[in-house]
C-alpha cells in the first residue's frame, strides 16, 4: 500500500507512526522544518498525552488549576484538576518525536502541494507529481485541499500569541502550575485570551477573535499584561465545519482538516491524533477487503463527529454570546470547583453547577438575553440523540 501524507504536522505524522510496519509512506511538507511556522499552545490532558505514547520527552510544563475569570483583579471561577491535569506539548518538539518513530521511504520537503484528485494524483510547486493508492490530507486549518477534493467548509477564527517575560505577570500569576483564562468583550468578542506560565519566569499569552481584529486585540493585550514579546506567532483556530466530508476515493482527510476539534477550547492535537488512529485502523482492516475511506468516513461519522458537532453547536452559543456569558461568570466569582477530568468539559459544567445550586436559577435571568440561532440548536439536538 502505497499512501501519499500531505503536511507533516501530529495528525500525519502519528498515522505514518501507526502504519510504519504496514505501509510505504511518502511525507510531502510544504516548509523546509516540520512543525514551522510554530502557531499553536500545545495544551492538552496529560492522560491523553500518555495514551497517545507522548512520554516526558516532548512535555514542558503541566498545570494542576486554571482561573476563567473576566479581569485580573477578580477572582473568577478556580478550577482545580485532581486526576488528569494539563499539559503543555513542546512543539515542534511533538512533530520531531513522531517524526522519529516512523519510517518513510520517501520525504518531500519544500513541496506545496496544489492538486489532489480523488484517484490519489498529488500535484505541486516545482513540477512536483506523485501517484498513491491513498492520498491523507493533513493540511491543518487552511482548508485548501480538504475545500477544493472533498468539499468541506471549515469554521474558523484567528489566534495570536507570543512567548516573553513580563514582571507584572509574574506578580499576579505567581504559580508555575497555574493558567489564567480571560473572558469577556474587553478581551476578545470571539473566544477568550490566555495566560500560560511556561517555567522560568516566562509566559505565553495569547488571544483567539475575527482575523481583522485579531492583530489589535493582541497588541492591546500585551501591552496591559506589560509583556516583552521574544517572539510571536499563531495561526487559524478550527471551531466545526459544514459540508463535511472525511474523505472519499482514495483520499482522506485527518486532523483540522476534517473539522474535528474541541470546538470549546480550539484544541485539535488529540483530536488530530485520534481521526488518524481511526484511519489507521480502517486501513489495517479493510484494505484488499473492503473500501477503508468509506470505512473511516462511517467510524468517523459516528461517536468523534458527533460528539464534535454538539460542541461545535455548544461553542457557537457561548461565543456567539460573549457579553451575555461575561455577565453570567460574574456571578461565579470567587467560586472554587475540583474537576477530575480536563477533558470532559461537560462535566466541568456540571460540577459548577453543582458548587452553588442557585445559580443555576440565578442563570436563567440571562437566557431571553442569548441568541440562539435555530442552525445551533438543531446541531446540537441532533448530534446529541
Ligand atoms: C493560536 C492557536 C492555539 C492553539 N492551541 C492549541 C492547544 O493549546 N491545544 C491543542 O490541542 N490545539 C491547539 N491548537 C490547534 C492545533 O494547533 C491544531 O489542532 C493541530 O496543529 C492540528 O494538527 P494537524 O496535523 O491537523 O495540522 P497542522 O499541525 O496545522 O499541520 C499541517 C501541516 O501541513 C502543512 N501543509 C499545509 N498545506 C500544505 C500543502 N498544500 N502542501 C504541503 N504541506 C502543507 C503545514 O506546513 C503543516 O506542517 C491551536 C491553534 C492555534 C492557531
């Protein structure tokens, strides 16, 4: 089998790790180092991370508590992680590990690749073409190629961060394990912004809004934090899609590219990891004995994608209400909550809840406030039942 990975970010680069044995892997990457241009936070649950097989080695810092709050000089609401903490990823640190536990026989880097047709012709800059029995699609967020051969739209929004050292910070945020969240219209009108510690005094700070505001917002940010930017970067944030289609002939997508991420907080490494290791399985059962695009389509289709799309419906609400969310987290100022599960953020919802019953009543003052488009609510009932 003979299988075409176009874009060496965690998603492709797990699947040519999954299918080393099974496979002869063509990498074709468009820039000259995987994982450049560096562009994401790298935060997931450290359980997850474990399962994946991501050891120590790729791992910088972890966070046992995270603050949502709407400014500095309020409490907020304190969540704190008794089982499965946080963890921040090295990148490309990730890509390089992943890199080295697979095995290609051929490597392309430099190659934008422009054309894919769905009978597993890839063509790109410089006169490149290549003919695969499968052709992965794993161009992250720019929903090019996943746009023009399968046809999906994602639904996306920009972020800007950057790595620095600020003593402000370092006065109000003085725990290395601990990750400030800032929500509400002063920050951003889209999403939220962020503060991580990454050890050694230095922080990364971040905001996710519209691309044409997104640049200011940040500038603003930093200048408020008193941050000294090293460096900054980021990229496009995947929130769901429509029109979705995991693949189809000889081509799959996997990763950003399917639309697949955790709409409510953008995060979309394990995710990624996770469409590829669906993949992988349906190539290793069903390939010579079955179509295992269609295969993956159906897996994919089922629990992952719909689990997504309810919390791509759950994140268009809260972040299509940002003003009337900000209202409603003042009044859980000062609460104090232990979540056992990061990644279960329905859960963390739950426990809220729970932690002063009566604002559960106190919150239905603010529901005539939210506007709930008809699209959103059929999203979410649909791909919950
Ligand atoms: C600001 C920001 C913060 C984020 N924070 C987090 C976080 O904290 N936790 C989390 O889990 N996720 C986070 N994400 C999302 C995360 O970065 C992505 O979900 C993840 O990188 C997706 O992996 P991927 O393999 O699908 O694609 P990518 O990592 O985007 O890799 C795609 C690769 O394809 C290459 N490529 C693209 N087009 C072509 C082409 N035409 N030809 C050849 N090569 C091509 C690119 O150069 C790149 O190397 C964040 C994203 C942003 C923008």
């Amino acid at each position: 089998m003979k299988i075409g990975l176009i874009g060496g970010g965690p998603s492709n680069l797990f699947l040519a790790w999954l299918l080393r044995n099974e496979a002869d892997l063509y990498l074709i990457e468009e820039d000259n180092r995987l994982g450049l241009p560096m562009h994401c936070t790298g935060l997931v649950s450290e359980r997850m991370a474990v399962t994946l097989g991501l050891g120590w080695r790729v791992i910088d810092n972890y966070y046992s508590s995270l603050t949502i709050t709407n400014s500095l000089n309020s409490r907020g609401v304190l969540l704190k992680f008794t089982g499965n903490r946080i963890v921040m990823l090295n990148r490309p640190g990730l890509e390089e590990h992943l890199y080295s536990k697979a095995s290609f026989r051929g490597v392309h880097m430099g190659v934008r690749v422009t054309e894919v047709n769905k009978r597993g012709v890839v063509r790109g800059f410089g006169g490149f073409e290549g003919s695969y029995d499968v052709v992965v699609i794993g161009e992250g967020a720019r929903n090019v190629l996943s746009r023009i051969t399968l046809g999906t739209r994602l639904n996306t929004v920009s972020g800007v961060q950057a790595d620095g050292y600020s003593q402000y910070l370092k006065g109000v945020v003085n725990d290395e394990h601990h990750i400030v969240v800032l929500f509400g219209g002063h920050y951003s009108g889209r999403f939220f912004a962020w503060i991580v510690p990454r050890g050694d005094g230095e922080f990364r700070v971040g905001v996710v809004d519209d691309p044409r505001i997104v640049g200011l917002r940040f500038r603003k940010i930093i200048r408020e934090l008193r941050l000294n930017p090293r460096r900054v970067f980021g990229g496009r944030v995947v929130l769901g899609a429509s029109n979705v289609n995991y693949g189809q002939g000889s081509v799959a997508a996997v990763g950003d590219s399917t639309g697949i991420t955790k709409s409510l907080t953008g995060g979309g490494i394990v995710t990624g990891m996770l469409t590829s290791l669906i993949l992988a399985r349906a190539l290793h059962e069903h390939w010579g004995v079955g179509d295992p695009i269609a295969e993956y389509s159906r897996a994919l289709g089922g629990t992952l994608g719909r689990l997504a799309k309810a919390y791509s419906a759950l994140s268009n609400m809260l972040y299509g209400n940002v003003t009337v969310v900000e209202g409603a987290l003042g009044e859980f100022d000062g609460i104090e909550v232990s979540i056992p599960d990061y990644d279960n953020h329905m859960d963390a919802l739950i426990r809220l809840l729970m932690a002063r019953p009566k604002l559960g009543l106190t919150l239905v003052k603010y529901t005539p406030s939210l506007n709930i488009s008809t699209v959103n609510l059929r999203d979410l009932v649909t791909s919950l039942f």
